[in-house]
C-alpha cells in the first residue's frame, strides 16, 4: 500500500488550498484494526471477568457472581462474533458475525443489570 500525498490531493483543490506536499503514513488495514480492538476487548473483558469471579469467591455473594458471568458473556460476544467475522459464513460473515455478537451482548447486559437488582 502506498502512501497519498497532499500533492495529489492538491491537484484536485482550487489553487493555493494545499501548501507543501507531505506524505501522510499509510493507513492501517481496517482488519487489523478490527482484530487488534478484539484481541484488547477479550483481555480488558476476561480480566473483569476474573477480578468479579474472584471477590464473588472471598464474598459468596450472589450478586458478584451474576455479574462475573454477565461480563464473561458480553466479553465472549465480542470475541465470538469477530471469529465468525474473519472465518466463518462465506460472503455473510460480517452480518452473522454482528448478530450473534449483538444476541451475546444483549444478554450478558440482561444478566448484569439482574446481578444489579439482586439482594
């Protein structure tokens, strides 16, 4: 992938618009982005996860528990439906992949905001 110029975008600009041409760095690869923000969803996630499990289990509460779960399962939305997205479903992956992170997603809040009304 090459790098665009303001120089070629200033001879499509009225005169004077543009000043020196700069190299901009190439863009990064929207895949990789999309992997990479995954990759830091499914850590970040996992470690709520696990701190929550952990105070459930000095605790015993109820409550921490649910919301452990519901954080497993909001987390493992995410890194399901970017699986799907990259490997599964053909020319349909993309939307397969939205859905079910979206049905994972919406659950795992219906658990957390359970464990928030929990006594």
């Amino acid at each position: 992938m090459t790098g665009v110029t303001l120089g070629t975008l200033a001879s499509l600009a009225p005169p004077g618009t543009f000043a020196s041409p700069v190299v901009l760095a190439p863009l990064i690869h929207v895949g990789t982005a999309i992997a990479v923000t995954k990759l830091g969803t499914l850590v970040l996630g996992g470690l709520i996860s696990y701190l929550g499990w952990r105070a459930y289990s000095r605790t015993g509460a109820a409550p921490l528990r649910a919301l452990s779960v519901g954080f497993a399962i909001v987390t493992a939305g995410a890194a399901v439906g970017g699986v799907v997205d990259q490997f599964l479903f053909g020319s349909q992956s993309t939307l397969w992949g939205v859905l079910i992170s979206s049905v994972l997603t919406l659950v795992g809040f219906g658990v957390i905001t359970y464990s928030l009304y929990m006594e």
